[in-house]
C-alpha cells in the first residue's frame, strides 16, 4: 500500500454530496471554528479529513501550513483543528491541525546567534557533509568543501559534536554550520587535533 491515498468512496465524504451541501457547510463552519475529525486521505500536499458532524464536509490540511520538522499525519487518525479557509470550486474547507498551528518555529531566534557555538547531535551524513540537530526542529549542515578520505571516520550519528552558526537562511529554511574544534585529516579520514593540518 502507497503512503499516499484519495479519499475512498466509501460513503463518507461523496463530491456529490460536498457539492449539494456546500452553502450550509460554509454557513455552519466559519473561518475560526473548531473542528475534529479522521483522516481519510493523505497527498504529498495534505491530508484529506472527514469532520465531525458534518459528514459531507472535505477538509483540507495543506502542507504549506505545517511545520518542517513534522510529518503528515496518517490515514485513520483522529485529528482537530480550526478552518481557516473555504475554496468554493473544489468544495474544500481549509484546516490548519491543532498540533501544527501550536508548534513554535525556533529557526528565527537563531539569525542572532550567527557567530554563536552550540552543541548540536549529527543527525545524518551525506557526500556534501553532515547535519547537524541544534533545536527541536532545526537542523545545520557542516559543508565538506574539500575530499575526505572517509566522512564516517569523523563523525557518526548521534554523535554531539559543537559547531558555529554561519548563516541563516529564513525563507529557504537553511543553516549553514562548521564544526568547531575538528580538523579534517585528508590522508586517512579521522579527525586531528584543532588546529593540525596534514
């Protein structure tokens, strides 16, 4: 089974039914009503909701409202959240989900503290170098702009290792971090002390 789905006609959330009850569903869910339900379909763009008490209803939780560090919810989950939104061509209601509407963005406290170091936990390692978790939902990568013999012989996962803050990138939700205290030893992959070159 795909991770992804469309709403299934079973019964619960027909178009034709959506369509036919669209005026009232409006009237009955402003923008800024609470709202529970399942989640009856997800897309790499959303998740599809039928809502409680108003079985015709499609909602519509979007991506562009969800935090990057969270992950669509799946398929039989029960969910709440508020409308913000009504999109009369497709008979959609827009909801934004409780838990992604009170997730605190941490990104921006950190545009003041370039130039700061802070420990932070490899999170993964890639041919372009390594990230690095420095809060709760905000990750850094350490550039590698030179060969290294072998990248896992420098760090590994989970590892806590400090590193400066060199720049943020707020609109491409970007951290740019070096490692502090590490020098790369190019000949055989492993660490050196801080300030010994090969």
């Amino acid at each position: 089974m795909s991770e992804y789905s469309w709403p299934s006609g079973d019964g619960r959330c027909q178009a034709a039914d959506a369509a036919a009850a669209w005026t009232e569903t409006v009237r009955s869910l402003p923008v800024g009503t609470p709202v529970a339900g399942e989640v009856i379909g997800r897309q790499p763009f959303g998740v599809f909701l039928s809502l409680d008490g108003r079985p015709e209803a499609v909602g519509l939780a979007r991506v562009d409202r969800m935090p990057r560090c969270m992950e669509l919810p799946t398929v039989g989950r029960r969910v709440t959240g508020e409308v913000v939104w009504h999109a009369e061509h497709n008979h959609q209601v827009g909801i934004v989900l409780r838990e992604w509407a009170e997730h605190e963005d941490l990104l921006p406290q950190f545009v003041e503290r370039v130039g700061d170091v802070v420990t932070g936990r490899v999170t993964k390692i890639a041919p372009i170098g390594f990230f690095v978790r420095v809060a709760d939902c905000v990750e850094g990568l350490v550039p590698v702009t030179e060969p290294v013999a072998d990248l896992a012989k420098i760090v590994r996962e989970d590892q806590d290792i400090p590193v400066r803050i060199i720049a943020v990138d707020l609109e491409g939700s970007r951290v740019l971090l070096s490692a502090e205290g590490v020098s790369w030893d190019r000949r055989v992959g492993t660490p050196g002390p801080a300030g010994c070159r090969p």
